[in-house]
C-alpha cells in the first residue's frame, strides 16, 4: 500500500492533472470503477490504483487518493491511460472549432459515439479532451472515439470526397431538408462566437434547426439533434 503523498508514483501521477504533462507522456487519468473498466476494455489501461485490496492494482490510502483525485469525493479506483493516435477519417466526422467547455465536449463525445460520428477533429483553442471534466461527461465514449488535432481551416481545405455543413443559427438548411451523403463532416462553432471567421469564410452549406420561441440552443444539444438526423 502506498500511504505517503510525498511517495514518487503519487507525483508522477498527479503531475498529470496538467495539460503539459499529460501531453509530454502522452498518459491521462481516469477516475471511478465504470472509466478504469472502460479503459481496460479498450486496451488502453497501463496502471490501475484502488483504496481497497484488489488484484491487478496498486492499493492507495485514502488520504494518497484523495492528493490525486479531481473531484471533491474521493473514488474507489483511479487508472492511467495512454493516448492513442489514430488518424483514420471515418464517413462521419464531427469538427470542433473553439469548443471549450469541458461539459459540452464530452456530452458532444458520448453523441458522437451513439450517433455514428466515429472521428472527431479538434480544433486549435478546443478544450483539452483529457481534461477529468471531459473525461466524466464522455462516460467512456472517448475510449471508442479516433481524434485528430490541429487547425480547422487547413483540415477543411485538405478534407476530400466529404460533404461539409457548417452550423448557422441565421443563415442555413433547415434540418429536415438537409441532403444526407455517404461522407459527411459537421463543424460546430465556439459557444459564444460559433464558428470562426475564416472557417465561414468557406461559405459552407449551413445547418439551421427550427425551433419556436427560442434563439439559439447549447451547442451541445444543437450537436446532438444534427447528428442523430444525419445519423
């Protein structure tokens, strides 16, 4: 059992809460029972940790775990992951353009995933998908999702044989007369400013979703209804 929080695993662990750190060992952190069993279930699980006795994982005192979690309760199980770098494009992607908060992200993760958008691209000024917050909104999606970084200009410009539809609360394709294609790609914007300015530009097809009464909808929700008509 390792009960000093001055112990060397213990910082190498928490030196993970950081981006930069996360990025350099190319490791992140899961918390809770259901994202260890997911993480083992991908494959992708290096180092299991529990505060109770356990075989397969290290045994941590409470007071260790709680110096490592994020969360304000302490979990039972914590786990170290490697990131994946797959780079395969599927016939549904959803591009991110300056998502930053780490709910929406995730919750635009476990959509994905139910909805067949198996490739997210994630745009330069996006929220860290590692980040614990993500993590725990994705409920494990993000172990059965494939990424791909970078800026989303340059992705679009280089994005062959796909259908694009960018996103318009004014201008748009009503929803229900958007044209499905075998290849489709999604941009949804930041949460504030929508998609930027040299994306639309582009002028791509937009997607517009009628609604009564109200503006605009969270991104999150506008994301999830697109990709469960376009599914």
């Amino acid at each position: 059992m390792i009960t000093s929080v001055e112990n060397s695993k213990v910082k190498e662990i928490s030196k993970l809460k950081l981006a930069k750190y996360r990025k350099s060992e190319q490791k992140f952190i899961v918390e809770g029972s259901h994202l260890v069993e997911e993480a083992h279930n991908a494959n992708v699980l290096l180092e299991a940790f529990s505060i109770e006795e356990k075989q397969g994982y290290t045994t941590l005192s409470p007071v260790v775990m709680k110096k490592i979690c994020n969360t304000d309760t302490v979990v039972k199980e914590i786990g170290i992951c490697k990131m994946e770098n797959k780079t395969n494009l599927c016939s549904r992607i959803l591009i991110l353009d300056g998502i930053q908060d780490p709910g929406n992200m995730g919750t635009l993760m476990r959509s994905a995933n139910a909805f067949g958008f198996k490739t997210l691209f994630i745009g330069n000024g996006c929220v860290d998908i590692y980040n614990d917050k993500v993590i725990r909104s994705s409920q494990g999606a993000i172990f059965k999702l494939n990424f791909l970084f970078g800026n989303v200009l340059e992705f679009l410009l280089n994005l062959k044989d796909y259908k694009i539809y960018g996103t318009n609360v004014v201008r748009g394709i009503s929803l229900d007369k958007v044209k499905r294609f075998n290849k489709m790609a999604i941009v949804l914007g930041n949460e504030g400013n929508g998609i930027s300015k040299e994306v639309e530009e582009l002028s791509l097809d937009n997607i517009y979703i009628s609604m009564e009464n109200t503006e605009s909808l969270n991104v999150a929700v506008a994301g999830s209804i697109i990709m469960y008509e376009l599914k």
